[in-house]
C-alpha cells in the first residue's frame, strides 16, 4: 500500500469516527437552534480534560522548549510550519475564490521555501507580501455553511462541528504528509514540535484570559475570532451569540 492510499485510509477512519461521535451528540442537543452551545455539558468534561492535559504535560513541556530554544530558532521553527500552512491557504483560497490571496500566498510559498531555506526565514513578509489565512473551515463558511454548533474535542480543543469537518479535509493539503521517507514515529515527532512550539508562543498571553469561567471565556474567544477569520476582518465589535444561529441539525 502507498503513501496516498496510508493517508486515504486513516483519513477515512477519522472522519468516520467524527461522523459517530457527531451523530451521537447530536441526540443529546437542546432543541434551541439560538444556542450557540448546545453539548455544553459534553464540551465542558472535554475541556477540564484539556486543561488538566495541558497543566500536567503540554504547558510544562513548553516552558522547557520556550527555555532551551534560542529565539531565534523558535522563530525560524514557528516560521517554518507557517510556511507549511501557507499551502493550506493557497488550496482554500482557490476553492473561495480569492485568486489575489492565492497568487500572493503561492509567491510566499515559493519565496520562503527557497530563499528563506525551507521556509525557517520569512522573507515573504519582509518583501511586502502579506496574505489572509484561509482554511477549509473558512472555506464551507464561503459556501454557505455559516453557522455551526460550538463543541470541544479531547486533545485538539475548541471548535465547531463545521471546523471539525474543516481540520479533517486541511490534512489532504499538509505537505509533510507526502514525503515518503518519513515513519509514523518521525511523523508524530514533527506535529509533536509544532505544537509545542505553537503552546510555547502561547505562554506570554495567558493572562489575557479573565473572568469567573475561562471556558466561556475561551469560547467566545475561539467564536470571535473564527467570525473575524471568515469574514476578513469585516465584523462588528462586540460578541453576539445571536448572530449565531445553528444549521447543523
């Protein structure tokens, strides 16, 4: 079995698994279609298990990356995955019909890659070329699938049901997935970093989050800015749950 047909396989087990898990919760959703969280409860479990995840192990594990790291090779690592990402958004821009965004994030990609060796050095920013960050997500949203259900998955954290099916198609568009050569260890390593080092950037901005409940806090956080995502910038200033009708069920 080759590679393309590995990466067909698993990825068909994982949207299988997410279509159960989203047909089971499903049954248990309050029947207020206003209600931007209706698995509240099951969101709520999955979040204190994240938090605990992430005090025992992912935060520590970044503290001590965050120490070690140079900060100029933090840079350069963060650089590089960002230029993984940018082919995500040249896929995504095409299928929204952005061909400016995607001609200028394609432009990043090849002057990164190249002259920016692999992508550690983003002289793509330097020259001028700044782009939107696109993803599939984004991209069902373009289409017409606006409104979606909050939900909180173990291990990968806040999202919707329609960022769910998002994140599960971006894959197809991840570079290092088509390199051969690489193992299944090799591989979980890599995501592995760029986690961690996604985590580590993550520390200078945890006191940001205020109030008597973080997972509200959180929420409309990740609700915020996913509106701000899809429509470019182009939003109101304040939340409003209101404007968030569900068309998932």
């Amino acid at each position: 079995m080759n590679l393309a047909q590995r990466i067909k396989r698993e990825k068909g087990y994982i949207l299988a698994f997410a279509l159960l898990m989203l047909i089971t919760l499903s049954a248990s959703a309050v029947e207020d279609e206003e209600d931007v969280d209706p698995y509240e409860g099951f969101n709520r479990a999955m979040f204190s298990f994240n938090e605990q995840l992430d005090i025992y192990l992912a935060k520590p594990v970044a503290q001590f990356y965050d120490f070690v790291m140079p900060s100029f090779l933090n840079q350069g690592v963060t650089n590089f995955f960002n230029n993984l990402d940018d082919v995500e958004t040249f896929a995504n821009s095409l299928l929204q019909g952005k061909f400016h965004n995607s001609v200028v994030t394609l432009n990043r990609v090849i002057w990164n890659t190249t002259v920016g060796l692999a992508g550690f050095i983003d002289v793509a920013t330097h020259f001028g070329l700044r782009n939107d960050e696109e993803d599939f997500g984004q991209t069902l949203a373009v289409w017409g699938y606006e409104n979606s259900a909050y939900v909180v998955w173990p291990f990968f954290g806040p999202s919707t049901i329609r960022d769910s099916f998002g994140r599960a198609a971006d894959t197809y568009t991840e570079p290092l997935n088509y390199v051969e050569s690489f193992s299944t260890v090799e591989r979980l390593a890599i995501q592995g970093l760029k986690y961690t080092d996604l985590r580590a950037d993550l520390l200078s901005v945890e006191g940001l989050i205020t109030g008597n409940d973080p997972y509200i806090f959180i929420r409309n956080a990740y609700l915020q800015n996913r509106e701000f995502l899809i429509r470019d910038g182009a939003v109101v200033d304040e939340f409003a749950a209101d404007d968030l009708y569900l068309e998932d069920f």
